[in-house]
C-alpha cells in the first residue's frame, strides 16, 4: 500500500517536475560515473553538503558496503568535506551500511519517508543549516531521487552509469535497468505532451 502510495507520488510529482526532470536527463551524459565526480569542482560549484544515495552509486544493487574503486574516492571527499558535511541518504539504510559510513562520522537519514518524498533532503537541510541549493544528491534513479531534489530545490548530480554486478544478481539488476528505462520513458512521454 505503502508503495502504492508512493509510485502514485511519483507519476503525480514527475508529471508536475517534467520539464526540469528531461533537462535533467537530456543534460547529462549517458556514461556519467560517481567516480567522475571530483569533489574539489563541487566545492568551487557552490556545494558545502554532499548527499549519497547507495545502490547504483556507491555499490552494485544490495551490496552492504561500497565497491573498493568506491572507497577510495570517499576517502577523496573527505579530505575535501568534513564528515559532517556528507550524509547517506539510501532507501535502504541497511544497519551494515549505517555503521559503515557512522564509523567515518558521516551521518544517515532513516526513518523518513523515502525518495521522491522531500523529507530526507529537507531533513539534511534542516541538520546542515544551509540553503537547499547548497545541497548535491548523487543518486542514480530519475524518479527517486532525481525528483526528490527538484522538490526539494536542491542540486542533482545524476548518474546515468550506475555501478552494476550482473554476474552476482542478474535478475535484481535487470529489474532496476528496467525501471531506470522505464522511468526515463515517463519523462519522454510527460514532456512531450506539455508541448
Ligand atoms: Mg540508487
């Protein structure tokens, strides 16, 4: 019911953020990474909070801890944003992935309804104290997250390469591919009927 809810959300939402939503695809490059993000740019772009979503950004779908090349460029961010100034903003704040990011005293929001809804991001902006579009959500998902920061007024990055292991959960993967497709489609169709 709960998901109900939220997918009616989403088509509702997406339809009335159609036209920021296709820039926002049409804009980005088809190949883009997590790991084409360097953080020094962010910082010169005006972001002071960097909001992570987790599958497909920071590791393949269900993963409990972010991929090794992952890692690495976190530890980047870090040296560029203090702990405090990051926060893991996952669906699926999994326990293991809670303590993974809690032990380098980067905070995860839990507990509020999930993306699109705008709590989490709002609930960042109210813990940062700082303006929403001083706010960068990396997420991999239009309708999620994407739709999330429109709502919010807080900047995207979007990843349109997410990180992927189709040896390891074929099925689970192909899923999500079609639901990034299928989401994208949405867009195309919504922003193709406002003209
Ligand atoms: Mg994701």
């Amino acid at each position: 019911m709960k998901l109900l809810k939220r997918i009616i959300y989403s088509l509702k939402m997406g339809y009335i953020y159609r036209n920021a939503l296709a820039k926002l695809y049409l804009r980005t490059p088809p190949q883009q990474r997590t790991l084409d993000i360097v953080p020094q740019d962010l910082v010169k772009q005006g972001v002071k909070i960097l909001v992570l979503d987790f599958d497909g950004v920071l590791a393949s779908h269900g993963e409990l801890l972010p991929a090794p090349e992952i890692e690495a460029w976190l530890q980047n961010c870090l040296q560029v944003f203090p702990a405090a100034q990051i926060f893991l903003l996952s669906n699926k704040p999994l326990p293991a992935r809670v303590a993974y990011f809690e032990s380098y005293g980067i905070r995860c929001i839990a507990g509020v309804q999930k993306k699109p809804y705008p709590e989490g991001l709002l609930k960042i902006q109210q813990l940062a104290q700082c303006q929403a579009s001083e706010i960068l959500l990396v997420d991999d998902r239009l309708l999620t997250g994407g739709l999330a920061a429109c709502i919010a007024q807080t900047q995207i990055y979007y990843v349109t390469r997410p990180l992927i292991a189709w040896g390891k959960r074929p099925l689970a993967e192909s899923f999500f591919m079609l639901v990034r497709w299928v989401e994208r489609r949405i867009i195309a169709i919504y922003s193709a009927t406002a003209l």
